[in-house]
C-alpha cells in the first residue's frame, strides 16, 4: 500500500481505512482491503508510526496523496519549541479528530511530521470523487505540502485548467489535489485570491516549516485555534480542545457577557479562554519550534498593531475594503443591475451543484430559497429534488407558499411535517449539537429540518445571505425610520417614556399585541415582551447606530452581569443601512447565522452550500445603491426583480415571515420545567458565581411578569444546557434522535 508520505516532506501515516457499512452493524477486519487488514491487532486498530496504539474505539483512515471534494472536521498542533512530545501530541489530536466523527462519517486519517513538528487530522465526508484518491490528510507533486482541509473550492475546474496548462496533472475529479497545486504554484496569498469558495484548511509547508490555517471570506467554515502548553492546535469545533491534557477548560465572565449581549459568541473569541476563531477572510502562519507568541487576537480585531515577534491573522480578503469599494462603483441603470445580478447568481449555483452525492435544496417559499431553487432549476436538466418542513402552526407554517412555487418550478418536491412538539420535545437532546451556546432558538429547528433532509440528500443547497446582503430583515427599515422620528424628541420625554414602559405588564400588553404590532412591525412571530424590550431601548439610543445596537441586543450592556466586559459591535463609516449591513456581514453573519447553518447541519452530516455568499455575489452587492434593495417598501427589490422571470409575483409577494420559534410557550409550558432545572444546576452556578442569584431573580420575574423578555430568558437557559452538557461529553457528542416526520412527496 503506497504512502505518500515517503516523498518529500516525509511523515508516518495512521492508518486503518474507516469502512461504513450498509448493514450498520461494526466494521469487523475482513470488510477491509487485505493489505488493511494486517493493521489489526487482535487487540484493536494499531498506528503505523511509533508512539503506542490509538484509542481502541478509534478507525483511522489512510492519508495519501488525492483529492475529493470534502466536508469535514480538522484538527492538529505544530510544536512551539523543541522539546516536544511528538508520539503524546500525536495521540491527543487523533482525540480531537475523533470529538470531530459527526463532521466526517466516511472516514477518518491523522498525518505526523517525520520529525514530529506538526500532526494534521480529519474526518472525511466525501462529496465529490467517493474514491480512494479523495482520503486525507494528503499531499501532492514532491511532497512538500500536506493539508487538511475542510469545504469546497467552487472554480476548481477552471483553475484546473490553467494549471494543466503550466504542467501539472491529476489523477483525482474534487478538488483538494487542484488547491494543492495552486498552493504550489502561485503561493497561499494569490491562491487564495483566485479561489471560490467554502472553507478551513491547514496547509504544512515542509520546506519553510511553516503551518499556515486558512478561512474562507465569509466565514461560512469555522476554524478555531490557540496555544496550549508547547504547542499550537486548531480544530473546527471548540469540543476537540476538551481532550487536550493542559487545556483548561475555562470560560471568563467577558465572554458571558459577550454571548449575552450579542446572543452568540462573537468573532473572534470563543466560548472558551485562549481559543480563539480564526477571522473571515485571514490566514495564520505559525514557524514550528520557534516559540512563537500568537497577539492578542481581540485587540488585533480591533485594529491595536501587532507587537514585534508576535504572530497575527493576516487579511487576504476584506468585507469591509469591499464596501468601500463597491460604494464608489454603484450601478445607476437598474435593468444593468438585475441582468448583472441573474449572470453572477447563475454561475454560483451552477458551480455549487456538482458533487457525486444526492442533492436537493431547501425551499420555504420565502424570496431567498426561491431564487436559489429557480436558478437551481434552471441549470439543471432534470427536476431538482427541493425540500420544505410543513409546521402544525400557521404561524410559522410556509408549506403551501413552497408546495405552490415547487409545483410552478416543476422540482421534485418533498414535505416534512413537523409538530412544534417535537421540536421542543427533543430540545433537552438536541443540545448536545451545541458547539457553542446560541440564543438563536432556530437552531434547534434547523438541526431538526436538517436531519430529516438527510435522510434524502447528502448536499442541500439553501438561501442564506440575502437578507444580509440586499437588506431583508425588518429591522434594517424599522431602525432607520424610527431614528428620523426619535432623534427630534427632546431627550427627557424619551426617559420618560422609558420609564412608563418599563412599569409596565407584558402580560396585559401581549393581549394588545396587534396594535405594538403596527406599531413596531418587527415580525409575525415577535412577542409582545420582546417588541417592548425593542422599544424600551430605541428611547434610549444616542444615533441610529446605537439605536441599531441596543434592538439588536440580546441583553443590554451589563445585564444580567453587572461590571463584566463584552466586545462591541463593528462598525464602518457608512451612511445609513449601509452601515448596518456592513455590520451584519461583519459581526452576525459569520458569528450567528453561518456558525447555526453549520452547526446544525454538520450535526447530522449534511453539507449546506449558500450560493448568495459567494464573494463575487458579495462584492456586487456593495455596487448595488440602497434605491435598489429597498423600493416602494418591499425589501430585496433587486432579487424580487430577478425572481419574477421565474416565478409569478402572485406565489412570491407576501409579508416576510422569518424563521424562528416560540420561547415564550416552550418556556411556559413544554420546557418549563427543563429550562427550571438547568437555571439551578451546579455546573450553571459554577459558571456563573456570585451573579447567579441575579439569573435566578430574572427566570422569577420572567415566570410571573414576562420581563425580561422569552429571548432574553432562553439565552441563559441554553448557556446552562451548554454548560450542563460539557461536562458529561465524552469521546463523540452523543446521539441525537430524530423528531417523528411524516415525508408526503
């Protein structure tokens, strides 16, 4: 059996190729290739390399040069200094590689340095090209880079082209072998330019001793990473570090208040003190052995210069610079704009539909997932296979809207019906998924929707981005407006104002709920408690910026942990939602949309690709005026314009309904009771010290006024469940049962 690793850079190979079998039963050593099969220990899988056996429920597969279209799970470490334990590094990140099993079912490998310098892991699950060829970690030409690599690279075909071209061959159709060459060939900054795409990678340069990790523009792939002990690792989750030996383990009350304010762990901290998530758009280089010291990576965000002998991310791609940009290019013809728009759409889409695997796309009848399916349609020549998950509340239910534009499109369509009871039932379970803690209560519908798609397709295609990108949300209007009529109130009548809201009852107002409602159109499935809270603090706002801040705001500054301190919101000097899009992109997008999408989909193995985030269509939308994505009160003018040569107006032009869930009845009913006994674990009280009697205090005042809001109550209650269940993680997050469907084609 041929190990790339003997060329070049050299390195030991573990290997025990990971076999999944239709029957399920356990893979027993004669479903394996013979030469595989010598690897077996009657006593379990064994290493090839030195430095004592795997875990015995670990199956390692087999890096080797090749290239697959891949989504996965990495993980690895590079020594700082020379005294290093390279075979106990070595078994600690094929610990972190199996906490990562769910992003990679198909199978797994773990790739040392000859010299112990740096050890790359993953799980693999395969996408395009099933074969072989696609297993890493891998290298290719003279062995000098070995990689890791999570995601897709969109143009890999066209830069396979060029680089045919200038000599190199292939011997694999994904795309890991062509970002090797490109590596190779134009060196990682200009490659990574020319590369369209979703991803995380590390990428060992034998040559320069360098590891370099890498993160696509958006940030559509996590990548996190941070120094413990002699050594450096990284891994697309926060669980892998918990198997680190000297990892620690701790999470600062910064953070909390963080995560509490923005309702999610912003960029570029994690939940965890140390860890930190690898900005969009950056790379790290780290020398090995050389005791490099990694900069404060929060006050690298925020613009403080890099002390010398310290290593920082380095920005390959802008959102920001882009927004500038494309500002000082905007379109005046906005029939040059849709035509522009539909060309850029198209060739994203048709670049996300290959792969060797099932496919379909979500479809919930909203604007965003319909354009993506009509383009998707249109590019394929046979029906596409569209998925929508039909509620048993009108509320919340769009089936009818997707099942009507389904039937017009002429996909293949599919409904999941779900009860809101099963989704809450399976709550307490589902949390497990948690990464990290997410006030975002759709995460827990989008892993449900998410599983029982997979039961049909390996690769979804869905319409995150377009509210972010061509202003959808309600807020970006509402905001704005309710600034130009607040900022002429004299300061004074506003705290009074204030005042008299905050005395009083959210349960009296919530049967007044139409008129707030008209009042602060901020959606259908809004309470009443959270409109108010909305408004409580839009009186308090000093321009519109922070007025944007403080609606946007799971807690207010300071609540409901006095004196902590918390990362502020990005912001860039651009005029009106202008600047709040830019925000969005920057700090929501990557830190709570795009990680829930990944989150929760990886969960179940399924690979979510977002065509409206490629960063072509991103860097477009910044040459797009604000005239064109919002007209005569209808947001996402310019995608609405572009979906009417596909699907009637009739089908597509309803009120905006957005994706969420009902915390306020799950708290006070189904839940209640979970939620209680997470609130006054041990662990919870633990985290929070001496502030926990002000959490407990909130839940009372919650349970009988509904103040502070159900949002506000269902961050702490999933920070508990979070901190609940890390402490009781073991080798594999644990199974996550599927809610009960009923699939009507």
């Amino acid at each position: 059996m041929g190990m790339a690793g003997d060329r070049g850079g050299g390195g030991h190979i573990v290997a025990v190729l990971a076999v999944s079998l239709p029957s399920g039963r356990p893979a027993h050593p004669h479903d394996y290739d013979p030469a595989v099969r010598l690897l077996f220990s009657r006593s379990g899988p064994v290493a090839l390399r030195g430095g004592g056996p795997l875990e015995r429920d670990e199956v390692h597969g087999q890096g080797q040069s090749g290239g697959a279209a891949l989504m996965c799970g990495i993980a690895g470490a590079v020594a700082l200094t020379r005294h290093a334990d390279a075979a106990e590094v070595a078994d600690v990140v094929a610990k972190m590689t199996t906490r990562l099993s769910h992003r990679g079912p198909d199978a797994g490998g773990l790739w040392s340095h000859a010299a112990g310098d740096v050890h790359l892991g993953h799980r693999r699950l395969a996408i395009v090209d099933l074969t072989e060829q696609g297993k890493q970690p891998m290298s290719f030409g003279d062995g000098r880079f070995w990689i890791t690599f999570n995601g897709e690279i969109y143009n890999f075909r066209e830069l396979a082209r060029e680089l045919e071209e200038r000599g190199h061959r292939f011997t694999s159709t994904g795309d890991t072998q062509v970002l090797l060459a490109a590596l190779a060939e134009w060196g990682l900054e200009t490659a990574l330019q020319r590369m369209t795409g979703m991803f995380a990678f590390a990428l060992w340069d034998d040559a320069a001793g360098v590891l370099h990790l890498a993160r696509d523009r958006m940030g559509e792939k996590p990548l996190h990473f941070g120094i413990i002990g002699d050594h450096l690792f990284f891994a697309s989750e926060v669980r892998a570090f918990e198997v680190v030996p000297q990892f620690r383990a701790e999470v600062d009350h910064a953070t909390v208040a963080a995560y509490l304010r923005f309702g999610y762990v912003p960029e570029p901290l994690s939940i965890y003190e140390g860890i930190y998530k690898l900005p969009p758009g950056t790379t790290l280089s780290i020398p090995a052995r050389r005791a490099a010291r990694v900069a404060d990576v929060l006050g690298w965000w925020s613009g403080v210069p890099t002390p010398t002998g310290h290593i920082a991310p380095t920005r390959y791609w802008s959102c920001a610079e882009v927004a500038m940009t494309g500002r000082e290019a905007l379109y005046a013809d906005a029939h040059e704009a849709t035509r522009e728009f539909e060309t850029r759409l198209r060739e994203s889409v048709r670049q996300q539909m290959v792969c060797d695997v099932p496919i379909g796309c979500f479809l919930s009848g909203g604007i965003d997932s319909s354009l993506v399916a009509a383009i998707m349609q249109a590019e394929s020549t046979a029906p596409i296979h569209t998925f929508t998950v039909s509620f048993d509340r009108p509320e919340f239910d769009e089936s009818a809207q997707a099942r009507a534009i389904a039937a017009h499109l002429g996909t293949q369509h599919e409904e999941f019906v779900l009860a809101e009871r099963d989704v809450s039932d399976d709550i307490p379970s589902l949390a497990v998924a948690l990464d990290e803690p997410t006030a975002n209560g759709s995460f827990f519908a989008v892993q449900a929707i998410s599983r029982l798609a997979r039961t049909r397709a390996t690769v979804v295609l869905s319409g995150d981005g377009g509210d972010e990108l061509f202003a959808g949300y309600n807020r970006y209007a509402l905001t704005w407006s309710a600034w130009q009529k607040l900022r002429w109130v004299p300061a004074r009548i506003r705290r009074g104002v204030r005042k008299a809201l905050a005395a009083m009852d959210h349960r009296v107002l919530a049967e007044r709920r139409g008129g707030l409602m008209s009042l602060l159109p901020f959606g259908s499935q809004a309470s009443a408690g959270s409109v108010l809270a909305k408004l409580e603090r839009l009186l308090e706002a000093g321009d519109y910026r922070q007025c944007y801040d403080l609606v946007t705001s799971c807690w207010p500054p300071g609540a409901p942990l006095p004196g902590a301190g918390h990362r502020e919101r990005v912001w860039c000097e651009l005029p009106g939602i202008s600047a709040l899009l830019l925000s969005d992109q920057l700090d929501y997008l990557p830190g709570d949309s795009l990680a829930k999408v990944d989150r929760a989909s990886m969960a179940v193995s399924l690979e979510t690709r977002l065509p409206l985030l490629d960063h072509r269509l991103v860097e477009f939308s910044w040459r797009v005026p604000e005239t064109m994505k919002r007209r005569d009160g209808k947001s996402k003018w310019l995608m609405r314009a572009v979906l009417d040569g596909f699907v009637p107006r009739a089908l597509t032009d309803r009120k905006k309904m957005g994706f969420t869930v009902p915390v306020d009845r799950w708290l006070s009913g189904s839940l209640r009771e979970w939620a209680h006994e997470a609130l006054r674990s041990a662990a919870f009280k633990d985290l929070m010290g001496e502030r926990h009697a002000l959490v407990l205090d909130a839940w009372e005042r919650y349970a009988t006024l509904r103040r502070p809001s159900g949002y506000q109550i269902w961050a702490l209650v999933v920070l508990a469940a979070w901190c609940n269940q890390r402490t009781d993680r073991g080798g594999h997050p644990a199974a996550v049962q599927p809610a009960i469907a009923t699939v009507c084609v």
